[in-house]
C-alpha cells in the first residue's frame, strides 16, 4: 500500500533537497507514512525563492507536479509556503505548507514564538501566511541573518548568526523559536542552546503533521 | 534509549485510557517515541472531566505524576488541557495538550475550524485554550453533543449525533473539523464523510505533535 | 508630460476590458492623470480569473507588461488583487489593487462593508485581501452571484440577484457595498437602489486612488 | 449642473484655508467635481483645533454651515475628522474626514503606515479614528513634530523635524508616511525623500475619495 | 470635607435626572462619597440625547458645568458617554461615563455581554465607546427597544420587551446583561429574570467606580 | 438581613490578609454591602501564590470555603484570580477576581494600562486574564518588583522600585497604573505620584465591585 509524502521543492537546488531530505529521515519508520523528497526541474523552478516573484511563479510547476505525482499528502518544502493555494485545488489530498506546519507546532509549545528569517525579503511573505492563520499578533520579533548563500551552507559559518539572532527574540519575548528557512535544520542545537528555548525545524514539522493527516484518513481502520 | 511519550489520562475511566491507547497506536513505530498511556489513580481523578472544579482539582496528581514518571514528554490526556501550565512548571520536558494539538493540526489544513464538544460544560474551557492561542477567532462553530454516557460510548449510537453536528458546522463556514474528547476516536470516518471536511482527531493530534518535540530535540544526532 | 495610469486586465476577455474603460472613462479629465486600459495577449492569461491557480498563474505576464510598459501607475485590473506584491518589486512606481482600493473606499464611507461576489471561488482570495489589509472583521458579509457568464455579462438579467445580494448585506449590518468584480460597473444604480447604501465599484476606485497616488507624486511643483 | 465638493476647514485660519485650498488645487479639471474650500466664520470656530473641547465644539457649526450650503459631497477639512458623525446626520450625500481618507489610501499602498502628528495632544483623536476603521493595528508609529505655529507655517524651518519623524517612522516599520495635518501638504517631497516611502497628504486624498463618490454616484449615466 | 461625585445628566429632563437620582441613592451612605444629581439648564442640553449632533453639543455645556462646580468626581449621566474626552480636559479630577463604567463592571462577571438599547440610533455611539474600550468582540449582541416615551417611561409598559430583549441576548450567547439607558433602571428584576443572567444598571456602575476612584485618591490616609 | 461580602485570601499569610482587610475598610459604611476577609487554613493553601502549581491547588479549598460559607457575593483574594472559574460553580452568588476587577476599573479611566507585578512568575497568569477579558492589546506594558519578600513586605523599602516602575509604564504609554498584586495597598500614593497617572488598587476595585453586585441584585426594592 501506498503511503506516500511526497514533499516538493519549489527550487533546483540539490543542496537544499538533500538538506531537507536528511531533516525529515527521522520520521521514516516501519509502518509510518514514508516521506519522499523531490525538487522541481531545473527549467521550472529558480534557484533559491527570494523574490515574491519567484514565490508566484513556481505556484504552476507545482501543481503540475502534484498532478503528475500520486502520493497520500504533499509537501511544498519552502519556508514561505509558496503556491498552497492553487496546489490545494488540483488535488484531494492533503497539502501542507512547511511554515503553517511550524507556525502550528509552535503553538502546541507556547505562546509567543520568534522566527530567524533567511533574509529581509522574506519576511512580508511569512508575515501573510501568520495572518491567513490568524496568528499575526502572536509573533514576539522576525530577525533576518542576511547572510550570503555561502555562509549560510556553510556547516559552522553562521552558527554565530544564528545564536545573536535566537537570543534577540529570546530578549524580545520568544517562548519558542520557529527557524524561518528549510535550509537551518543543522543549526536546531545552536538556536537551542543559545535562546534556551524549544526551536521548531520546519521540515520536521511539517512531516509530522503530514504523518498526522495521512494516518487521520486511515479511516475503514479507525471504523472497523 | 529511553524516548517514552507519556499519555497521562486524567481522569480514571479504564474504558477512556483504552481508547485513547487505540487511537495512539498507529503512531508506535519503530525507531519512533514510542507512546504509552496511563491514568490517575483512582483516589487522585474524577470518572471524567466535567466541570471547572475537576478541571482545576487534576492540575496537582498530574503534576505529582510527572514527578514520579520520568519521560522524554508528555501529554496531558484530556481535551480541555487541564493542568497544562502547572505540569509545565515541574519538568523541563515538553508538555502537551490535546486541545492545543489538534487546533494546531488544525491550522495546518485550513483557516476556520469548528468543534464537535462532550457536553455544552467543555464549551468555556476550550474557549479559552483557544484564546491563549490567540485564534479564538478562527473558530467557526463550537456544537456539543450532550449525550448521556452511555450513548456516547456505544459504537454506533451516536454516529448521527456526530454527523449532524459536523454538517452544522460545515454550515457554520468550518473548513476542518476537530473532535472535542478523546472519546470520539471511533467516529472519525462518519465525522469526514458527513462534513466532506478533513477531521482532527485530537489524540492522534498530541501524539504526533510529541513525536515533533522529541525528534526535534535529538540535539547531537542533528550537529555532528 | 507622460502621466499614464495603466490598468492591466490579467484576463483576456475583451468585453471585460472594455468594460473597465468605461467604468474609468468618466477619470479621464484635462490635467488629471491619464487611464489606459489593456489586457494580457491570448497566449497569457486566462479568459477568468476563476481558480487560485489562475491567480498565481498570472503573476508573471502581468510582471512582464509592467517591465515592458512605461506608466506613471498601474492597476491591476482584477477585484482579487492577483500578483500584487510581485509586481511591486519590479517597478519602483505605485501598483495598486481593485480590491484594496475599494475596499479603502469603502472605509472612507462607513464601519462595515459587505461584498457582491462574482462566484463562491474568489471569497477566500478576498478574504486574504482583507487580512493584509487587516480589516478582515470590518466585513458584514460576503455574497456571491454564481451567475452564468452569459447572464451575468447581459445588461439586464443579473440585476435580480445583485439587489437581492444587496438587500441581503443591508440586513446584515453593511453600512456600505462593495461590487467585488470589475463585471458589475453598469449595475452601480440597482445596488444602491436595493440596498439604500453607498455603493463601491472597484474599477473607479482604484482610478481614483491611482490619480492620487500620481498627483500626490508630482513633488517639484509642491515644493517649489 | 453643480458637482461641487465642499471643503469646510472647522478653524478660522485663512492661512490654512489657502494651504488646503492650494493642496487641492490639481484635482480640479473640466468635467471633474469641483472643490471649493471655505471655514467657519470667526465666531463659530477656533483658531485651531487642539484640544478634545475644540473638537466637539466644532460640530454644531459644521452642522449648520451644511445644512446652509449645497454640495454634491463635503469634506471636512481638518486631520482629526471633528463632527464626521453628526455632519452626516444632516446631509444625505457622502461626508468624508481627511483623516480617514489619508489612512485609507495608506491602505492601498502598503500594510503599516506611520503617522507625523501636528502636536502630542492630536494622537489620542487619530487613534480613536483608527479605531472606528478597524485599522489601530497597522499603525507603525505616531511621531509629534510639538513646534511653534511661527515655526510650522513657515516654508522651510519645519523641514528638519519633518525629515526626522519620517525617518523614525520608516525606521519603525512604516511603509508609508501619512502627513497627520492638513498644514503639512508643502512638505510631501520632504517627506518622502527622507524616509524613501510613499506619502500621503490628507487634502489630497480627501479630495480624491470625494470625486470618487460624487463620480460614483452619477447613476442615471451608469446604467443608461 | 467634600467628597462630593456629581453625576451631571446631559439632558434636561427632569424625569431622567431623578430616575437617576433614585437609581444611585442606594451607595450613599455615611463616611462614603456622596452622590449628587444635576441636569443641564433648559437653554443648554436637550430633551434627551438622540442623534449624533446632540451628542457632540452637549460636550460644551458639560465642560462649562464642571468648570463651575467643584467635585471630587464627575459622572457624564447619560449612557453614550458624551464629551467624555472634552470633560477630562477641564479637570484634573476623574470624570466616568456610563456606558464605560457598565461594559467594566461587566467584565467582572462574565466574558461576553448583551447590550438592550433604547433606540437604533444609540448603538454606533455604543459601539465607539466598545471600540475605544477594546472590548468590541466581547458584545453578544445589541439589542433596541425602540419604543415611544410615553411607553419607555411607564412603569410597567416596556417589562415584556425589556424582557424579549433579553431573552434573545441570552440566546446569542450573553452572558450578562447591560442595559443602555439611564431610563431602565426600575426594570432590573424584570431583565434579571427574563434572562437568567447577572444585570448591569449603568447609573450605578458609575456609582461604583466613582466611589472607587474618589477612595482610591485619599492618599494621604493610605500612606500615613 | 446578611449582605456580607467575603474576601477570601487564598495564601495562609495573616499579613497579606490583614493588608487586604486595611485595603477594604474604608468601603464598609452603613447601609452598604460589608466586607469580611478571611483566609485558607494552614494546611489547605500555600504561603503565597507564586507558582501555577499554587495558583491550580488554592482552587479545590476555595470552592469548599465557599460551599461553608454564605455570603452575598464572595472576592477571590489574590491578584492573579486562581479557582475563579471553578467557584463560580459551586455558587449562585457573584464571585470576582481581584485582577479582573482591577482592569475593569483601569478601563474606565483610560485606554491603555500599565500594570506593576510582585514577580515575573504571575505576569503569564495576569495575561491570561486579559486574554479571557479580550483586552490584552490594552497592556502598554507590565513590570515586576522582583524584589525578596521582606523588602516587599516592609513600609518603605519598596518604594523605589515602585516609583521607577510606574515611570517606565508611563513612558511606555500607560495612562492609568494598576498595581498588580494585593500587598502594594500602602504604596499608592507613591505610584501616583512617580507617574502622574490614577492608580487602581486591586482590592479595592473588587471591593467596589463586589458592592455594585450586590446592590444591583437587591431587586425587590428596584421593582417595588
């Protein structure tokens, strides 16, 4: 049988497809949903979703993926939820945007959360998808590292960032730390360390709350 | 390697701490937190929760339990979140609610929720879980079932009952549907199908919101 | 002195785009920024925009006429505000939304408004409109036509369902209407008749708030 | 045929006058409605409004010079909407406050806007208006320049307060400025030019949203 | 020494002022503030305050009686709060409205209340106090007599609509009652058992806080 | 005839319950409700409410002090209102919180408090009030003593600390001070003063409440 989530990477960078693949491997386990990573073609997607113009633009190479690709439930694996939307309207399935999913798993922990955004630019988009959810006002401070792209993937490089930035909204009132970007999932212990407070990967949970939906609509089971 | 996600029920119902073993169960998995439930002792909890007094009167053997337990989280087993912030205050493990996960699981699948209650007593207790989420506003309908006990535990008795509240609040501008007591597990399936709505059912909610915590928190693993 | 104002339809329709000019004819006065009104080619937009999908989808033809077309403004000729926030990154002059613009229309006259929908399809993209904006709870209602194209597009046949819609938001509590779709301009008179309200059409609105947007621009003459 | 547009600034400063009258000036073109501006009479209002009592003592004689003066619509010409309720008790065509205008085409532009008050005691009425509009929320900042009348009125002195407001402002998170005083209109390149924003000038945006109301109000020419 | 709150009903009907009289006297009593009623001169207030335009004359009038009479506090007798704002710039003593003072005691009791209105007309009045107050959202519902004097002032008359109109708040979820107007003050028991709900008299709301702020401020007792 | 209003002191400190006894007394007059204070044995609550734990277990004590003892209408003596819920249920008498009380009052003052707390510890506790009271957005700021029990407790020596606390909450925008625990009662001159601003003292808030209440309900004299 076929429990498949499948979660799509708007952008063509292998780099970032092969870091959210080792974040989410921890909820690969016998008889659990099994998540499967995937990237869009390198002439449907742009390299990394900066802009609000890239965001737009890779609503329709998803939808032509989930068209194309069966699976129990989607992931579309950016930080800024990019296309939900319109990936909702061509399938029944569950689709799970990864900062809904962080969003989410931080209100289960506390109260007020802090995001450490990648950089300036994404933070308008994070702040429209806090008020589809009703949570504006929940947010304790969004800090952006602005980091180049090479520090950024750089395994030790922007730990130092990271730490500043997790105990500025430690300062500002965080009870819990949401990283705001797929590409931080090596970074959780730093975050943690640094603001002494839960730090949520949004990777991780959007496989969990993936695995949630799937195994929810295991229904015959449930009614036998 | 001890990873326990300790499911505390408290209330003493050996019927309720049964069902929301079974509910659960799908999420043990190898390599996974693996879930275990419990009870209060039958001198510490009420037969169930039913009102504000038994809310508050819980708040102490939970907190003497987790005590006495050591787990790498827990979950408070009651779907009015008793308890919570005192039980918070005696481990620095996470604690969990059933209520906060599944409006949380909630958020992940749509905008407006609505919940299917145990009785119109629950109603002020969620109201205010909702509130100190700060998406008390995001809920589109509350519709108590207040069916005698031994209705709401036969199998099939108060399937209609479940329906009709879920086609109200599909009604009402729901969008997913929440069941409001861990006792509801059963009726999941005629919950979807009456609504067409995805539906959380919130054991399974906090089980998988606890598995998010504890993975999250295999701090090494992440930064070798 | 080139003091255009383009209105791009990111639809193909012709009749809807000349539906448009004529609802910003009446703007178009000696010294007062000029309005022009165009459409996306055949080839790049939708004959509607009826799903989220085509929302997306549109995004980036409307980018691209931007780039190609020197304007002094732009508005977006859609009463959902599609790629609104990608356009704004690739001109440095004001783009506004028909939605937005009326709604703060809307707020100039009144506390709470409600909207005549074109179909059910684009509450939830109105909706979003209104949570950026932030005035979500200002709506008194929303209700849809889900007329035919052909009826809708006859100059007589809709004006039964626009009063009734109209008379129904009155009851409601609006104070104001807003027509949300830029096909209703020739019904302004009914809508105010049935409903004994201010009445909002879009297109005009968002003519007005873009001659403001220019005039208030035209900074060497105010600082002189 | 009269299409005129009543400008009634509630002090009895000629000064002003004319400064509003200026400010609007570019918005009267052949076949546009027509503004004209005019104050209380020496005995009917202060010099000024700066106090809560100057506030409500202004709206009886506001009353009286509508009902006095026919006009296709009329704004009240002072940034803190004095007697807006009660003037539109007495008139059946639209009434607009130029405070409300100016945020409400804020609102078109951007998500937060910043305000530059005339003085302190201004803030408290501002706020209450943005109550009534729903938008208190979106307030990025309020930032008094508290300067002599000597000082504000003349062409140039004020311009570095100005400049400096704006630029805490932006630095707050404004997205747009809004001049909060109808003697602020010679200052908008100012303005703009030190927080690199758009700004909003109240006269201006009132004179907009009252051509757009008296033009949207041409019904028989609509529907014909 | 003088400890006297003067409640200044800003109408000038002589009915209305005793009602309020009769409705305070109960928190007059020895070593206690005392409770003193007055009406406006028949050349300044009017019959009763029922549009917006008396609602804004009346705040002149007001500001002059405190400037004339000393008091350790000062009560706006009328439940729509009328030149709150102007009265408070003419002392440096407490000055309470009515409607306030309810709505707060309100929120002592419960989370949402019910308001019964004396006409339509009263509540956008009622709603900007709310507005000013925060508490907007916490209305169940508003609910006007809308009743000839002749009937209002009857002893008996209005008991079965006071009554209707309290039975559909507590239908729409109210969980206290306040009523609106100075002039249901010998209806308590009537709404309180139509109702099933605690009951709000504003007149001695006021009392209540008056008293309170008035002890409050008897500083030198407190910290000798 | 019996209208005592008792306070119930959920600590076992004679000193806290002998402050909130000299707190209450001046509104014990004749013909008025009378104010009693007790407290909880000693071996039913704890020393003080510090912790959550505390503020869960004075909860089963209270209700059963009030299932004792008959009163008119009961006060919870503490600052963060704990068991309140739970004791409204075991009476028909109003039951009130002294913090609750105390922002009600605070709100027919101003707009915006400020509130001053014994330790960080209760801040979470206070804002959870405001949560259920729909008026967190109202909190200019909240800060805590923090200072050792014996310096709280003495005369003098807290002084300091309040007054800087009162500045900053006035520099932060509050407009009126609430203090925000029950043993600052001899200290409000001293927070007046330091902020220039009204000052609510919690048990007198509740005081004045609880009197409201209780004359409010004496209905046969109103209907007679």
């Amino acid at each position: 049988m076929s429990e498949r989530i499948l979660v799509i990477n708007p952008n063509t960078s292998h780099a970032c497809t092969a870091g959210i693949a080792e974040a989410v491997s921890s909820f690969n386990a016998p008889g659990m949903p099994r998540l499967e990573v995937m990237q869009l073609a390198d002439d449907e997607g742009p390299p990394a979703i900066v802009t609000w113009r890239d965001w737009f633009a890779v609503a329709e190479p998803l939808c032509r993926t989930i068209e194309r690709e069966a699976a129990a439930a989607y992931i579309i694996g950016c930080v800024s939820d990019p296309g939900l939307e319109a990936a909702r309207t061509v399938t029944d399935r569950p689709v799970l945007g990864m900062f809904r999913c962080a969003v989410a798993a931080a209100l289960t922990r506390a109260e007020r959360f802090g995001v450490v955004g990648f950089t300036w630019r994404s933070e308008q988009r994070q702040r429209r998808a806090l008020q589809s959810m009703g949570v504006e006002g929940r947010m304790a401070g969004w800090v952006p590292l602005d980091l180049p792209m090479e520090v950024l993937t750089d395994p030790v490089a922007p730990q130092a960032r990271i730490a500043e930035a997790c105990r500025r909204l430690a300062a500002d009132g965080a009870e819990v730390i949401i990283l705001g970007c797929a590409g931080m999932a090596r970074h959780v212990a730093v975050a943690a360390e640094a603001s002494g407070l839960p730090v949520i990967e949004p990777c991780q949970a959007a496989a969990a709350a993936a695995q949630l939906a799937v195994i929810g609509a295991r229904q015959p089971a449930l009614t036998a």
